[in-house]
C-alpha cells in the first residue's frame, strides 16, 4: 500500500487511511479501509490500473448503497466515484458520470420533461452502482433506459463502449457485475412527458417508499432478490421474521424485505441474519432464496 500510497501523492489524487466503511455506507456497518478519491475519469482509471498492475485488491463504490462491508475491513483499495457526477443533457438524451445520484438524474429528466427514469427517485444509489446491479422498482430497471456504457476494461486497459445488448442486462445483474469493467460514464435514451405528470409519478413513487420502507433505519436497500413468481418479502413476513433480530441488525418490522441496522450492528450480525432467513424460508417454502447485497471482504 505503501506504493499505492506514494502514486496518488505524486498525481494528486486524494485518499484517505483508515477511514470506516460504516462512515461511507448507508448500513453504516464495515470495519476500516483505504480510500481513493478520483476527481475525473483519467484520475479512476490510473488508480484501477495502478492496482491492477501491482496485484493491490480494489473495489469501485458509488453511494456505498447495496454493500455490505466486513467487520474487519478491505485489505486493498476503495475506489469512491463522487466526484465523477456531472449529468448532461442533449434532446433525450441524458448523460451521467458514474458517480452521479439517482436522484440528480430524475431531477434532470424532470427539468426538461423527460419521462422514462422516474421509477428510480428515492432510489439511494448512484448511476454507476444502478447500471451495475440493473437496479429497478416498480415495473422499471435501468435496462429500459440505457442507450450505451462507456467502461474502463481492467483486462486490456482499454476504455470502450457498450450499447445496451451488450451489456448483458438481467434480473440484477450486468456483465459489469463480475468486476471485469469498470463503468465511467452511461447515457440513457428517455422520452419526451409533461412535466406535472411526470413529478406526480415522482412524488407517487416517493411517498410510497416512504410509506412502505424503513428509510427512518440504516439499510442497503432490499436484502434479497425476487424469486421467480413470488415476493421474497412476503415469504419471509409469512414466516413470522419480522421483526427477528441478531445483535444489532434486525428483519424491519415495517418490510421483511430489509435488514436493518438498529444500532451498533456488524456485518457478521447481518450474514447471521441473512443465513437464518434462508434456511427458514427453504425449510418452509421449498425454496433457496438469494441475497442481492453485496458483501465486501
């Protein structure tokens, strides 16, 4: 780390020592880590690069959404793509860095009228993190939008672009999700709307999430993916979980969906909890039902 350490120096590129994951994740779990802080993309792919090049471990965050890092911490690099956040807009096209929030992109689409991404307001996470894992609610993914990804290739070094075939979206998942690309920047393909109609699908969506989520609780969003034909949520209400609680992490007695953090949980209490849910859940309904959190070690 030493080498990695003296490399950012040199190029100006900010980081920071044993900074915890429990102060940069909406879990607020995660024992202490190395972070880097590029300000642009060639500042992100130097220092993948440099990692890659000198076998240093190295994990590209976002928000720090739908992650859950161990108690021990990351023995190699955390990657924070904040500053990569510029969001433009050309016609219907909007074009977001990979560091950009949800949030700010529906904000966008909204001031010039565009309808197609209201499905992810509220959403906690950033473009980056949502191409990764296809994020999606209430009838919308991210696949439904994406024009094309430009990515950085950890394999040949080379930064490409994917149209939205190519990025091979399913439930949850991308060819980004193996780690192999790192993505910089994506540009989605929306629809012209009326504004009020627009915002009132907005506020809609919002109000639900407020009324069904436990948004009052650290989380990473929901715990598990949906089996096909069934709503793992409801599985596991049905099982009488809410409400279970390992140490300090807890089923949300608001949405068996979501694992909260009620205070001082780890990670260790969280896998506990994820494990005791799956074997109920099989042990009940037949079925193996499987986390969309990713854990971090």
């Amino acid at each position: 780390m030493n080498d990695l350490k003296k490399y950012l120096a040199e190029n100006d590129i900010r980081f920071t020592e044993n900074k915890k994951a429990s102060e940069f994740t909406t879990f607020r779990i995660g024992g202490e880590c190395f972070t880097v802080y590029p300000k642009n993309v060639k500042e992100l792919t130097d220092a993948t690069r440099f990692c890659d090049t000198n076998g240093i471990k190295c994990v590209i965050i976002g928000c720090g959404s739908n992650v859950l890092f161990a108690d021990k911490g990351y023995d190699g690099a955390v990657i924070m793509t904040q500053g990569i956040n510029a969001v433009e807009t050309d016609g219907d096209f909007i074009t977001a860095g990979c560091g950009a929030t949800l949030i700010s992109v529906c904000k966008a689409a909204l001031d010039r009228c565009l309808s197609g991404v209201e499905f992810a307001y509220g959403i906690p996470g950033s473009v980056g993190g949502a191409v990764f894992m296809n994020a999606g609610a209430y009838g919308g993914e991210m696949k439904d939008v994406v024009e094309y990804v430009k990515a950085y290739s950890r394999k040949d070094g080379k930064i490409i672009k994917l149209n939205n075939a190519e990025c091979g979206f399913d439930y949850r998942k991308s060819v980004f999700s193996d780690g192999e690309y790192v993505i910089l920047s994506t540009k989605l393909k929306l629809k012209p709307g009326d504004k009020k109609e627009i915002k009132a699908v907005m506020d809609d969506l919002l109000g639900r999430r407020k009324d069904k989520q436990p948004l009052n609780y650290p989380s990473a969003g929901s715990v598990f993916k949906r089996y096909p034909g069934r709503y793992t949520g409801q599985m596991i209400e049905a099982a009488g979980l809410k409400g279970y609680t390992v140490g300090g992490a807890q089923v949300s007695e608001k949405h068996a969906g979501f694992i909260i953090n009620k205070g001082g949980a780890s990670a260790d209490d969280v896998l506990t909890l994820i494990d005791h849910i799956k074997t109920v859940i099989k042990e009940r309904e037949g079925v193996i039902i499987e986390p969309e959190i990713r854990v971090i070690d």
